[in-house]
C-alpha cells in the first residue's frame, strides 16, 4: 500500500513538502515502541540525505524504542566517521550531542559473522523467473542486524541501473546488506542478459530474483522510496517496497533517461567525484553506451580516479575488462572469479562478440584517470593521459559526432528507437 507519496516530473519538492509527506506517510506505520533499523545509501548516490535524515530521526526518535542507521554499502569500502558526518550533513558535535543516541553503521560485508542465512530460492523457480537461463538452488543471506529488529526501513533514492532494471527499493537488502553469494548469482544474470538490455527498464528477471528474495526477510519493511533531479527531491514515495518502487521507477522513467536522434563516434563522460574507482565511475559507460555509434569511443574522464577497484582490484588485474561472451564461453577459465566482478568487467566493457578466440567489443573504452598506462593497458581499456583532455574542446561539437555529458553516471542516454 502506498501510504503516501507525490512526485513532480517538472518540479521539486519543498523542505516543508517533504516533512509533510514524511510525517502524513510515517504516522500510519505502527512504530511506537519498536526497534527500528534504517538502510540508506552511501556516498555514490546523489540524494539529499541530510534534510531527510534530520526529518525522519525528528518524526521517529520520538515514537521508536531503538533508531539506527545501517549505510547499505553492498561491497563498496567502510565510510570513516568524518566521512559518514559529511554524508549525513552532521558536525561532529552534532554527531556526539542530539544525535548521540542515533546509531549510524557501516555494513561490514567482509567480516566473519556478518550474515545470517535466511533460506533459498529453489532451483525451479529460478528456472521460472530466468526463462531456463539459470537453474540453481541460491542461497540467500543478508546482515544479521536485522534479527535485532522489530521493523526495518529502506530511505534511497532510485536511478536507472546496469544490473537490476532501476535501483532503489528491495536492491537496498539485496545487494546492499546481502551476503556475497547471492550478489555473484544475480550481477551475473544480468551481465548474462547485458546491461544494454536491463538498464532503464523496471520488469527484469534481476528485480524479480529481488523480490523472491525478499519474501525470506523475516521482520516488516517500510519503504522511503526517493526520485532526485539535480540534487533536489522531484519524488517521495511512502509505504509497501514494491509499489513505492514501481511509483520511483516510473518517475525516473521520465527524469533520468534523455533520448538522443543519432550515436555520436566520441562521448566524453565526466565522472563526479563521488565516484573514486572505476567500480563506481565504470557507471558512465553503462548510462552513455546505448548512444555511442559502432566503432566510436567512449572516454570516461575522471582525473580525480586512481584505482581500477579498492575491493576488487586484484580480480580485475587478472581477469582485465572483457565483453560478455569471452567469459561466458570459457567459463572454466574463470571459475574461480566470483560472478559480481565478471559482471561489472562485462557492463564496462560494453557488448561485443567473442568467437574463434578473437573477441572484438563494439566501441572503444577509453580511460583518461589517474591510472598509469601500464594498469590500464593491463587490463584491456584504452588509456588517455587526463591532462591532455580540456572537456571545453568536445563541447559545442553535436554536429560532429561528438558529446560531452557532464556529472556522468547517473542518467541514461538512448536513442530513440531504442
């Protein structure tokens, strides 16, 4: 049930709008006297997280018996605490005073103990949900915390996604505190079924596995599902996860993805800081590939990016960057590769064929980033030295063939027969 929502395809909402809904959508969970545990994004997401963290902690803190905050990190690094205060908008007095009693954690997906099983999803219905293009009995195990729990809520906002359709919603259990497992299974169906395919679109085999998933969590989920424009809420949507989602999903339908007439031989995409590895700003390929032409270039600058992966940069040295089938019809020279990391080489890498042992990718991956050309070269993607690129050369060029998309990673390029 969506118990309340509003969302402005030509418009944003208020500080005042936005506490409104909360509190009309808030006072009709029952949560006087429960323990209650938040999941919300990290720092790769753009979201106006501390208006909303200071609005939810004034409307609930004094009604719940517990409140905490678990950032749904998925396998991305533990935020400092200065960090974590910077992401929530907090002084670190603020942090030791009126929001002393707040808990604000990290999920620690790499330490023993973290997870707990909470069932499988049988072979059969994976075989459903696929088509037959996966029949496996998958495990599903998410952060123990939220058996300390007498409710759990989700507050994240929803963009298109590479691997699930639309992120946002239950993709905050699964993978924001799901065990690394079930996290390999489902990036690898959609690598299997390409990115290309999969983003921007909100019924996919990912989000079903999602939803089948959820359906194991043993505690009540509220959903806080946010749609944001340029920093600002355009939407709010309260209530049941599945249809506050679908209600986000429909709004960044209209907000997060532009239609172009004709693919551009060079795109130029630049990376926001918030994005520090290619794990992270490999998203400006997945938004911008569907517009680049046969044979074109795609430029991720990103000078501020140093490092292929701080979690899976060892994997990733190894495996390089690859088109899907190079792995997918050599699976045995990969098996020990666990299938997030495949998955995410696959989606940067773009499609492409891989027959007779000579793979051939449809466009060229370029990185132009603070990586030597040594470790770029090493891991099969063209490399450009940053400083000899002034975004100011590529800009005003359309004509040619050629586009700049600033603040890259977030909104999805197509065309429009696509």
């Amino acid at each position: 049930m969506l118990l309340a929502g509003e969302g402005r395809p030509d418009g944003t909402l208020s500080k005042s709008e936005t506490y409104e809904l909360l509190r009309a959508g808030l006072s009709q969970v029952d949560l006087d006297g429960k323990r209650l545990l938040v999941l919300i994004p990290d720092e790769t997401r753009t979201c106006p997280l501390p208006m909303l963290f200071r609005q939810v902690v004034d409307l609930l803190a004094p009604r719940v018996a517990r409140l905490d905050f678990l950032i749904a990190l998925g396998t991305h690094q533990p935020i400092p605490e200065p960090r974590i205060n910077r992401l929530l908008g907090l002084s670190a007095e603020e942090r030791q005073g009126k929001y002393a009693n707040v808990g604000i954690l990290n999920h620690l997906w790499e330490e023993p103990g973290t997870f707990a099983p909470l069932g499988t999803i049988p072979e059969q219905r994976i075989g459903e949900i696929t088509g037959g293009l996966m029949r496996q009995e998958v495990p599903i195990g998410v952060n123990r915390m939220v058996f300390d729990y007498d409710h759990l809520a989700i507050l994240g906002p929803t963009y298109p996604h590479e691997v699930v359709g639309f992120s946002g919603g239950l993709k905050y259990f699964f993978p924001g505190i799901s065990d690394w497992e079930f996290i390999n299974f489902f990036h690898w169906l959609g690598a299997m079924i390409t990115c290309i395919e999969i983003i921007g679109t909100k019924d996919t085999p990912v989000r079903q596995v999602i939803n089948e998933a959820a359906r194991l969590i043993p505690k009540p989920v509220l959903n806080i599902n946010l749609v944001v424009r340029e920093g600002e809420l355009a939407g709010c949507f309260i209530g049941d996860p599945i249809e506050t989602w679908e209600a986000a999903a429909d709004l960044s339908d209209k907000l997060h993805i532009v239609y172009k007439d004709r693919p551009y031989k060079t795109v130029l995409g630049i990376a926001p800081e918030m994005y520090d590895d290619i794990w992270t700003a490999g998203k400006v390929m997945y938004k911008l590939e569907p517009i680049v032409a046969d044979g074109g270039e795609l430029i991720i600058y990103a000078p501020h990016v140093t490092e292929i992966s701080y979690t899976h940069g060892k994997h990733l040295d190894k495996i390089g960057y690859h088109v899907r089938d190079y792995f997918a019809k050599q699976m045995d020279k990969f098996a020990g590769v666990p299938g997030g990391v495949m998955a995410h080489s696959t989606h940067v890498r773009g499609l492409g064929t891989f027959e007779n042992g000579v793979e051939k990718p449809r466009v060229t991956v370029t990185l132009a980033t603070g990586i030597p050309r040594e470790r770029t070269e090493k891991v099969a993607l063209n490399y450009r030295d940053p400083a000899s690129i002034d975004p100011d050369d590529y800009r005003g060029r359309e004509e040619e063939g050629i586009l700049v998309v600033d603040h890259a990673g977030e909104v999805l390029h197509r065309l429009c027969n696509r």
